[in-house]
C-alpha cells in the first residue's frame, strides 16, 4: 500500500465495493447521507459513490462529524500497517499515542518525546491524518471506553476512568457523540455471552484480585501462528514467561501497575485474556500485546514482494502470513539480546531467569496452576548489580553494565517512539555491540520491518542451502530486492530449520 491512499478515490471505491478486509485500517469511508463512517468491508450494501468520501482514520471521520457504523465497527478493525512501517515522526507520534503518551504526559509530552515542538507536531498529524493528536488519542479512548464497555460488567464511572477520561460527563458526551448510542444502550446490544468459569468477561473476582478480560484481537489474514508463538514460547524466560495449555502467557510492566496476559492463536483472531492490578493500563496493555505479535502487518503487501524472489516464493507459498516476533518492553528485550550474544536458546533463557530470580519484582500468578513469578528487572533494578556475578565471559559482562547505565542515564532510550537509525547507531556505539545485536534489537524491540541479520548462523545456513549468497556481503547485496521487508525474510529464512523457535507449541 502507498502513503496517502486515502487520497485515491479510485481505488478505495473499488476497495469499498469488493468489501476487501485487507483495506480495513488503511483507510476509513464516510458516507454523506447517513452520517456514518465504516470500515471498507462492511457487509452493508455500499453506497454510490458521490455519496463517499475517505478519512485516513477514525479520529478524522470524528472531527467531521460522522459516527461509528453498528454494523462493521470500524473502531475495532486492525491498525494501520502505515505506522509499523515507517520511521518519520508521524508514524513515530501513531506508536506513542497508542501506548498512551497523550494520556500520560499530554500533547507536549509527546512533542518532547520526538524533538519537535506542540504546534509541530499537531500541523504534521493534521496535515496527514485530518486530526491533531488530542482528537487521535480521544478516539483510542472512545474505543477503549466501547471494549470495556461490552465486555465487562464494570460501573460506568470505573470504566471512564480506566479508559482515560478524565470525567464521567466527558465519557458520555464523547461516547454518544462517536457511537450515537448511550453507553448503557452500548451494554444492552452487545452480544449476550455465555459465562464460563473464571474465563468469563466480568467474572466477580475473588477479594483484591483484579479481574479477568477476555478479548479478540483482530489481525489481517493470512497469519501463519508456528514461528511467531514458537520463537516466543522457545525463548521464554521462566518466571516472567511461559508455554501453557495452548496459550503463551507473560507478565507485563505497565505505567499504572503490572499485569498478565495470556495469548492465543485463533483462525480468526488472537484470543487474549489480560489481568490488570490498574485498568488505566488496558490501552496501553492492548497496543503492547499487538505490536508483541506484529498484528497491524499487511501480509499481503509484505508476501508479495519476498515472492519476486523465485528462492523465498516456494516458503511463503507454503506458510503465508508469517510475523516477526517483538517485544512488549524495548529495555528488557535489549539485556535479553546481550544475555544471548554467542550462546544457544537454552543458555540465554537460563542467564535471563537468574536475573530474574534475583533482581525481578516478584508478583502473584492470578492463575493457581500458572508459573508467573516475576516482573523482568527493570534498568533501574540492574544499575546496582556487580557485573562480576553474571556468569559471562569478562567482555560481555562489561557490555551488559555499560547497556544498563546507559538506559538508566538516558544517553540511550529505546522505545516505541525511537528513531530506527538514530537508535541503531547509538547501540553500536556501545562496546561489545555488532551489527548483530544492534539489529536484532532494531527488529524484534523497535519494530523496523527492513532490519536484516545477514551475519546470523541461522540465516547463513538457511542461505546457503537454498541457493543464496552466504557470505553477509553478498547476502546483504542480494537481499536489497526484498526491502522494505527484510525483517520478514528473516522469518521465512529462519523456518527452514527444524529449531522449536519454528514450531507452534504443542
């Protein structure tokens, strides 16, 4: 897909008629003589085209005026692959405003956070996407505010208050102004569902133990689930991760508290089921649960490129859809990185778990039969450990230190909103970090799609029994007809292997 496509009528009337749900996120249409706006794929029968004009989101569809469809929900279809793909500041502020920054720390916060100033920053979103990053983060907020609302049974007042308002007036006005529907009428239509056991939505907990959400998280299809939850199951840290009764489950650090999320694969969706001590931290908890499966990808675009090469078209035939497997927290992934620089799986899940026993927060499975016991330290909980107690050799130990000070003084920061380049260039910066590490850490913690491992034993060996350039020169050469999705090719390369990261756990 191309930047902008909004902008072409064209074809989004085309896409509109074909009610192609690969184009759900990429756009938004709005249709003059109902006053709504839906997602290209809603099932109702299309309206003409003068009728129609197309929004690049939600919250632009919103400044106009327009309410959400009943019918297709537009609010829930998939994020914009736009936003995982490129590195410039708009989709820079997409990533922070749906990690929360907006809420958290305001519009000058995030202005801070990517090095502009507010009215910048608000003139390059509005240019773009029809609307400044106050009116994006309060469409997060009605949609988060909409989740709460049908699938759990919580007072309204509590729910406004974990989706961010900051009133309960705020929330009604803003949910009948984008839903045009009451929140209680919200409730009274969502579908009925049966309750099970403690897997219910709303299901009372016991006292003070937060409760159980059960959602969907949607994606685009194909998704291929065997490398993506056997790379995170394989590589999972005991105590803050684990592989259990078909679900990859994992601690999370969050901005209000900790919580829990259990995930997994579904045809149609990912079933995931999230334990907050806050729910304040449920958006941020959903974005870091998306971008940890890289479910806002377009597959198609992506697969349709590694197919120009006649050596990856046979792999991505037979698996379409594969992910890259990322990270729900960019500092923890990148001590996990030094930990298993020139060790196997096995050694870098055993160096990650004494870390965790003895530096980790420790935390109650709300699962009695669950073997979550820990937050993962964080940098601040390491700067006071003596690298002399790690069992590493002597220059690891001292690449580990100078990584941990370096995060906990703030010369290098990494997160969502990192600049790709400016990021990769400040870890090989670090002694003791390669090109290996630093673009590991590119691609699985920082999301870059076109970040490569050509120097990868993996990769190497992958290459040479395909029939592909081996040595990294000529791999990276060879490997320039595959961007901007390299990282993917990654994927495909490495599911050669018989490695448990390939396989989906049983």
């Amino acid at each position: 897909m191309q930047k902008g496509m909004h902008t072409d009528t064209e074809r989004c009337v085309r896409a509109v008629r074909s009610k192609d749900a690969r184009f759900d996120g990429w756009f938004f249409t709005a249709v003059l003589t109902t006053g709504i706006y839906c997602r290209p794929s809603c099932p109702v029968v299309p309206p003409k085209p003068e009728n129609m004009v197309f929004h690049p989101s939600a919250a632009a569809c919103q400044q106009a005026g327009f309410r959400a469809c009943k019918r297709c929900r537009p609010d829930t279809s998939p994020g914009s692959p736009e936003w995982n793909q490129r590195a410039d500041a708009v989709a820079r502020a997409m990533r922070l405003i749906a990690d929360g920054t907006v809420d958290r720390e305001g519009v000058p916060g995030l202005a801070a956070r990517l090095g502009y100033s507010t009215r910048q920053v608000e003139r390059q979103l509005l240019a773009e996407l029809g609307a400044g990053p106050l009116a994006l983060a309060r469409a997060q907020r009605a949609q988060t505010a909409r989740l709460l609302i049908e699938t759990t049974t919580l007072p309204m007042a509590e729910i406004a208050f974990a989706a961010g308002f900051s009133s309960v007036r705020t929330f009604n006005d803003t949910v009948r102004e984008v839903f045009a529907l009451a929140p209680s009428d919200l409730r009274a239509r969502a579908p009925k569902r049966t309750p099970g056991p403690a897997s219910a939505p709303g299901t009372p907990a016991a006292p003070g133990t937060p409760a159980a959400l059960s959602l969907r998280l949607p994606f685009r299809a194909p998704l291929t689930p065997d490398n993506l939850f056997g790379h995170l199951a394989a590589t999972a840290v005991p105590g803050v991760e684990e592989w259990r009764d078909g679900a990859y489950r994992r601690t999370l650090r969050l901005p209000h508290g900790h919580g829990f999320v259990a995930l997994s694969p579904r045809p149609d969706h990912i079933a995931c089921r999230l334990t907050l001590t806050d729910p304040r931290d449920l958006t941020v908890a959903i974005s870091r649960c998306r971008r940890l499966l890289d479910l806002d990808a377009d597959p198609v675009a992506v697969d349709d490129r590694l197919r120009t090469d006649p050596v990856l078209a046979p792999l991505v035939d037979k698996a379409p859809g594969r992910r890259v497997p990322r990270a729900v927290d960019e500092a923890e992934f990148a001590v996990r990185a030094v930990l298993g620089q020139q060790v196997s799986t096995a050694a870098a899940r055993t160096h990650a778990a004494r870390l965790v026993t003895a530096y980790g927060e420790p935390v109650d499975d709300p699962d009695p039969e669950g073997g979550l016991t820990h937050l993962f330290p964080s940098p601040g909980a390491l700067a006071d450990l003596d690298p002399g107690t790690l069992a590493l050799p002597r220059a690891r130990r001292a690449t580990f230190a100078t990584l941990v000070h370096a995060l906990v003084d703030g010369s290098l920061r990494l997160g969502v909103g990192s600049d790709w380049s400016e990021a990769r260039a400040k870890l090989l910066a670090l002694p003791g970090f390669g090109p290996w590490t630093a673009d590991v850490i590119a691609m699985r913690a920082l999301g870059d799609p076109d970040a490569f491992l050509p120097t990868d034993l993996g990769i190497r060996r992958a290459a040479r029994e395909l029939g592909l350039p081996s040595t990294p020169a000529a791999l990276t050469a060879h490997a320039a007809a595959w961007r901007p999705w390299r990282a993917y090719a990654v994927q495909y390369l490495w599911a050669t292997d018989s490695h448990p990261i390939n396989l989906l756990p049983t």
